[in-house]
C-alpha cells in the first residue's frame, strides 16, 4: 500500500471548488418549489387586484368576490365561492380568462 502526500496546493483547489459548489447550492431560489411564478389578476367591486408568485396551497382572499379573473401564472388555478376555500367552483388553467356570473368567488388557491 502506497500513502501519497497531496500537495497543499491541490488542497486548496479542492477546498476552494466545494466551497464554491457549496455556495452556489445555496444561492439557488427554493421558492420555486413553495410558489407560482407569475400574476393572477382579478375585479371585483371594489376595483383592480393582482396576487404576483403566490405561494401554492395556501388560501387567497378575494375582495368583494370576483366578477373575472386571469390566471397568467405557471399553477392551476381553483376558486372558490367562499372565502375559506372550501366550497369549490372550479378552475382556471395557466393562461385562462373567464367571467363571472350569479355567486361569485371569494378565495383562491393555487397549485394541487
């Protein structure tokens, strides 16, 4: 069995790689992972609203009910008629529009 003595240099070459490597990972966004990317947009009585990169799985509120919405994030989008997010009306895809007519929606979650 042969022992080899790594030179310092190599030593901190290596070092200086995985503390890069190791900075790097760290740096990525996890957001992603934890949110939509993108705007949905709403009106409702009470005027123009928007919800930029919402976090998925978690209950939005609708002010005043939605009278139309547009779904312009990467996540499905589903409404519902009350404002807990439990009494559903359906859904809106990336990139669908719609209005609404009789009940109206008061939250939204996004993501399944």
């Amino acid at each position: 069995m042969t022992i080899r003595r790594i030179p310092a240099t190599r030593l901190g070459r290596l070092a200086l790689t995985a503390g890069a490597a190791l900075a790097l990972f760290t740096a990525l966004p996890m957001s992603s992972a934890y949110a939509a990317n993108g705007t949905f947009f709403y009106h409702s009585a009470a005027g123009d609203f928007s919800i930029t990169d919402p976090p998925l799985r978690v209950c939005e509120p609708v002010h005043d009910g939605a009278t139309n919405a547009s779904n312009q994030t990467n996540a499905t989008a589903t409404l519902y008629f009350d404002g807990n997010c439990q009494n559903p009306w359906g859904s809106l895809q990336p990139g669908q529009f719609t209005d609404f007519f009789g009940d109206l929606p008061h939250s939204v979650a996004f993501g399944s």
